[in-house]
C-alpha cells in the first residue's frame, strides 16, 4: 500500500465532500433534521456525506472496515478501519 498516494486521494474526497456541504448550506433544507439526542442534530447532509465517503474509501481499501457516527455503515475490518464523522458541528452548521 503506498500511504503518500492514499494520503493523496483521502484528501481529494474531503475536499470534494466538504464542497458537497458547502454547496448544500446555501440551500439547506431545515425539514430534514433529525434529533438523535438533547443538543444532539443529524441532517440529511451529515448522512450524505458519511455515505459518499464510505463509498470512496471503499473503493481505495476495499478490505477496511468503518467506525460512522451516522451508522450508514459499521462494518469492522480485520486489519484497517476508518473512523468517519462527516458533519462535526451540525448544530453550527444548521444555524449557518
């Protein structure tokens, strides 16, 4: 496994998700949050993003399990896992 060229292309995935959650603040749609918790949000952006980044790194380590705050996805992989929570802030972000 050549760790500078996943360095590369983990980062690429941030970038292209945080402009998905960028993009989508402008338009947010506040009908689609959902409470997990007191002072506890999760929105439709939070789980979008978890999901496109599991399936990118999927892709990269396809043998890799996932540890997701959303749980779009909890499958533990034997030797490698990422640890995923796309949105840390959503109450923040919510409130623009």
């Amino acid at each position: 496994m050549n760790y500078q060229e996943l360095t590369f292309s983990v980062c690429e995935i941030a970038r292209n998700v945080g402009n998905f959650m960028a993009e989508e603040r402008k338009t947010f749609d506040d009908s689609k949050i959902e409470i997990k918790g007191v002072h506890d949000l999760v929105s439709y952006v939070d789980k979008t993003a978890e999901i496109r980044i599991i399936k990118e790194l999927q892709q990269l380590v396809p043998e890799a399990g996932f540890i997701a705050e959303e749980g779009t996805n909890n499958t533990r992989g034997e030797r490698f896992n990422w640890v995923i929570d796309p949105l840390d802030g959503t109450t923040n972000y919510i409130h623009g």
